[in-house]
C-alpha cells in the first residue's frame, strides 16, 4: 500500500479524535461555566478582586490572594525547574553514554511519573522541617516552589531532550566540520534549532505547575494572604478548591467552579502562547 493510501486511510479516524477533543474540551468549559454561573451572575469577576477576602460565609469571594500566590508559585518553580532541566537533556543527548543515557532517561520517566503524593510527603517530612530550623513556620512560598520545581524538572527535560534530539545532523556535523566545539555546538547551533520546543517545555512545565493540588496544598502553609515573602505561608487556587469543595454549597460552590474555570483559561492561555510560538517560528526561522 502507497504512502498516499495510507495517509487517505488514517486520516477520517485522526480527524474524528481531534474533534472529540475538541468537543470534551468544549463541554468541560461549558460545565464549568454552568456551575460558576450563579456567582459570577451576581457580581462578575469584579467580585473577586474587589473583595477584600475569601469568606464565603459572609459572601466575599476575594481570590486575588491566590490567585497571586498560585502564579508565584509557578513562575518560582520554573525558573528553578527550567535550566536543571534543560541541563538534563543537554546531558542526555550529548554527554551521556548510551547506557548511561538510556538508564537516565528512564530514570525521568520514572519521577515523571511519581505520584504528587509522595512528593508532597517527602516535602512535608525532610524539607519543612529543614526549612523550619531556618525559618519558621516551614510550610511557605519557598518549600510549595522548590517541591513544585522537582516534580516538573523531568517534564522540562524530556521534552528538552526530545526537542534537542530533533536538530538535524546535518546541523552539527556541518558546524563541526567548521572547527566549533561540542559547547559551542550546544550554544550556539542546538539551543537555537530547538528553541521552539524547549520554549514549548517550559510552558508545559508551567501548566503542569499551576495545575498541581495535592503538593501545594501539603507543604505550603494553606493561609490566604498575599504572598510576602519566600519563608510566608501561601493558599493556591487548586488548594483552595481541595479543601472547601467537599462542604461547599450555593454561592461558595459556584466561586469553587469559577477559580476552576480560572484555572481552565490561563492552562489554556499556556498552550496558545506554546502553539503561537511555534507558529512564528516556523514562518520566520
């Protein structure tokens, strides 16, 4: 069979899948739209950031505070996670032997794949209580950022790595052939080939972060406050849903749905700007 048979072949069931995506993604924005439809039919979303706080019992929705804490949150474990993690995949693809290289990659798939719990409980047990003899209480800004960190270290760098493994050879090879060093070949030639992808990890890390409950909401303190400082503690958003849902009701049920449907957009948000960004540099690289 052709190349062009097949192709006409797959491409009705791979149509159909993409519009059943769609169409799940559409009715998950549509329930959540549904459900946070009585608070925010009642104050908009002026109501949660002209609120002077999140009392719900009283009707103040203010999620302002964690809505700022659960994005310090993200952007602090990303700027940790993303050069540990791209020099990861560095590693992989250029310095490590095959064996080495296989061992560590499965390694990342490994932690990838751990379950956030028991991060959090090595979180809650080992670095609370080492950050605590530094700086009480122990449950803060600083520990939810460097557990966050660790648990998206191995999204960044196998994304990386498959990023870096998709520069042409003919790429290298010709800047070999010109004298430059294996560094500058890094530098100079692969980042710059695989700055789409990596740029797309990173974002990826970045959904993956904000996304996160159950670490969040073991090792970072769960005070709905501004975060102030790195050793404070901080309630994010997921936390946040976690902890009151399951006594919610009426309008504190609907605000729950409408920091989900919050959450929803800036994920959303996150994969735009990854796929505009490949976009552009498709047309001008």
């Amino acid at each position: 069979m052709s190349r062009s048979n097949i192709d006409r072949l797959i491409e009705p069931p791979l149509r159909l899948a993409g519009f059943v995506c769609a169409a799940i993604l559409l009715l998950i924005l549509l329930f959540l739209m549904k459900e946070a439809a009585p608070v925010l039919s009642s104050g908009g979303w002026r109501l949660f950031v002209a609120d002077t706080g999140w009392y719900p019992m009283e009707g103040l929705f203010g999620i302002l505070p964690m809505l700022v804490a659960s994005l310090v949150v993200m952007l602090g474990a990303i700027v940790l996670a993303a050069p540990i993690g791209l020099g990861c995949a560095i590693f992989l693809q250029y310095y490590a032997p095959p064996v080495l290289a296989k061992a560590f990659r499965l390694l990342l798939s490994l932690l990838a794949g751990m379950p956030s719990v028991v991060l959090g409980l090595w979180g809650l047990t080992v670095l609370v209580p080492l950050i605590s003899g530094w700086q009480p209480p122990g449950t803060s800004l600083l520990t939810a950022i460097i557990v966050l960190a660790l648990m998206v270290v191995p999204t960044m760098a196998l994304a990386s790595a498959s990023a870096l493994s998709s520069v042409p050879d003919s790429l290298m090879n010709g800047a070999a052939a010109l004298g430059l060093t294996l560094r500058a070949r890094i530098c100079f030639i692969a980042l710059s080939a695989a700055r789409t992808g990596i740029r797309s990890a990173a974002l990826l890390s970045m959904a993956r972060a904000i996304g996160e409950t159950m670490v969040v909401l073991m090792v970072a303190g769960n005070v709905v406050q501004y975060p102030s400082g790195l050793f404070e503690p901080v309630r994010v958003l997921t936390a946040n849903i976690a902890l009151e849902m399951a006594y919610a009701t009426d309008l504190h049920r609907a605000g729950l749905f409408a920091s989900g449907l919050l959450l929803t957009l800036i994920v959303l948000a996150l994969a735009w700007m990854a796929a505009r960004s490949g976009r552009r540099d498709t047309q001008y690289g």
